[in-house]
C-alpha cells in the first residue's frame, strides 16, 4: 500500500473514494474524483514547507539508486569492491548504456524493508564505498565514458570502523580526484544529500538537484540538537539551513533543478526517472563540445568560484 504523509491526507482520501468510484464503475464520480484530485494535489504541492521537502527527500516509497538503474540503464553490469578491503552495498557501481550512451552510474544506496537496509548500511557509506566509486570513475575515465552519479545518504557512516580504515581521507581523496578527471561528471540529489557522504561523489561538471530533495551540511535534526539543544526544533532548523533547491540554487551552489512529477517521485518513478536520464544526456551532450583541457578546467573554476564574494 502507499505511504501517505500528515499533509497528504486529503489527497490520500480523494484517493481512496477514486478507487471505489472505478471499482463501482461509477464512471461519472471517477470523472469529477480525478478533477478533484488534481486541484487538491496542485493545492497541497504547491504550498509545501522545506519541512515537508524534506519529508519528501526521505519519503519510504521514493525511488533510489537501484530503482533509478532499472528504469534507465541497458545492459547493466555491475562493479564490486574497491580491491582494497570488500564491497561496500551502501554504493553501487554499474557499467552500461543510458539512452544509446555508454555510461557509468554510481548511486548511494539505502535499501528497503530491515533486512536490505541492515545490509546497505541505510545509505551510510564506508570509505570502501567511496573507494569504489573512485575506482569506477576511474575505469570510466580509461574508457573515455560519461559518468552519472545519484546521491541519496544521510551521510558517511560515523562507526568507528570507518574512521579507522580513513572515512575523512576517502571522502577528501575523491574531491581532489573528483576534479581532474577527464570525462564529463553528471551529479543529481536524488534524495537526502548529507554533508561529506554527499560531496564525496558530488564533484561534477553538473550538480542537480530533484525538486523534492535536500543538500546540507547537517541534518535537521543534528543542527536543532547542537544549536538548541531541542530536537523538537527540526522545522525551524530545516527552513534555517536552507537545504532546498530552490535555496541552493539562488547560491549558485547547484547548476540545476530537476522537474520531478508535482505529487513527488515516488508517485510515479517511470516519469522521475526519465526526467533524470533526460537530463543526464544533455548536459552529457553539452560536455561533450568541450576538449578534455577545457573540461577540466571549467569544472575547476566552478568549484572554486563556490562561497567567493565582494566586500
């Protein structure tokens, strides 16, 4: 069954008194329920809080990396371990074509239902995942082949395992190889974007964001704790931290805002999907114009050009 939120309550209603009009086959109420319907979604949706954004971004039904890799990649195979210590099924690597283009897709993976999130860490990488990735992109760079990667973590798994094995030295090394690498790199949020497990395969020539996802440097409810020392005030910190697209992009700290579906991703997958693959292949299309010098170069003066001002 769908999840519905607090605020989606009176669309979860329409919804069910539709289901019951087709089951009738009382087609006139199915006719005026369906009108109803998209007056109250376009009502409810185009209202929302950045509280209710980011219950969107981490909405159980939202489509993650996986679902992303199914509904647009061919002749998908995939990529294991970072040949240095295992596997890690917190990131998945895999090598095949998007839209007639040979591609790259490395995603940030939470799982669903207790057993697969135990297994992919609820999204939380070890630095072998961000191992991994490296190790990907740098394939794909040998092979001259475009990569797209989907971020959706609440951040880098804190464990003391990780910090052991250099979770900060594996976040760093992929930001400084990240940006000398010579073939296009397409980075959407495609969910939660959480401090450096996000930056760390967030380095791109094009960084986008879904329209109902979030990008910070803390959580909600990490930033309530530590400056209120109230977890009760996550609201107030979400619209504070500024974590929205539309915020970020009027910062200039994101290229672009991906037009999911209005009732959100999770609604109806196959049209988020395409939306990202549409915009993966032209910003590839874009890249591509460029000379491997100037791409490089391009993408450094972007990073750099992040967080500059005049007096």
């Amino acid at each position: 069954m769908a999840t519905y939120l607090d605020f989606e309550k009176s669309i979860e209603d329409l919804q069910l008194s539709l289901e019951s009009a087709k089951a009738r086959g009382d087609e006139a109420a199915v006719d005026i329920l369906q009108k109803d319907l998209g007056r109250e979604v376009k009502k409810v949706f185009g209202n929302l809080s950045d509280y209710q954004k980011l219950q969107l971004a981490r909405h159980p039904d939202r489509p993650y990396a996986l679902d992303y890799m199914r509904l647009i990649m061919e002749d998908a195979q995939e990529i294991h371990g970072d040949r240095i210590f295992r596997d890690d099924p917190a990131i998945v690597c895999f090598l095949g074509w998007i839209g007639g283009q040979k591609s790259m897709l490395i995603g940030e993976q939470k799982g669903r239902g207790t057993k697969n999130k135990l297994k992919r860490n609820f999204g939380m990488p070890h630095p072998e995942g961000y191992r991994k990735a490296l190790r990907a992109v740098k394939l794909a760079e040998k092979f001259d082949i475009p990569v797209l990667m989907l971020i959706d973590t609440p951040g880098a798994y804190p464990g003391i395992g990780a910090e052991e094995r250099g979770q900060s030295e594996a976040i760093a090394r992929n930001l400084m190889e990240f940006s000398g690498v010579r073939v296009p790199l397409v980075s959407v949020v495609i969910g939660e974007g959480g401090s450096g497990g996000a930056l760390a395969i967030g380095v791109a020539d094009k960084l986008a964001m879904m329209r109902y996802s979030v990008f910070s440097v803390i959580s909600p409810e990490g930033c309530s704790a530590i400056l209120w020392n109230d977890p009760s005030k996550v609201e107030q910190a979400t619209k504070a931290l500024k974590i929205t697209p539309d915020s970020l992009k009027e910062h200039k700290l994101i290229d672009d805002i991906i037009d999911e579906p209005l009732i959100g991703a999770h609604r109806d997958k196959a049209a988020a999907a395409n939306a990202v693959k549409e915009y993966y292949l032209n910003a590839v299309k874009e890249l591509s114009i460029l000379t491997k010098d100037e791409l490089v170069d391009k993408r450094y003066q972007k990073l750099t050009s992040i967080g500059s001002f005049n007096e």
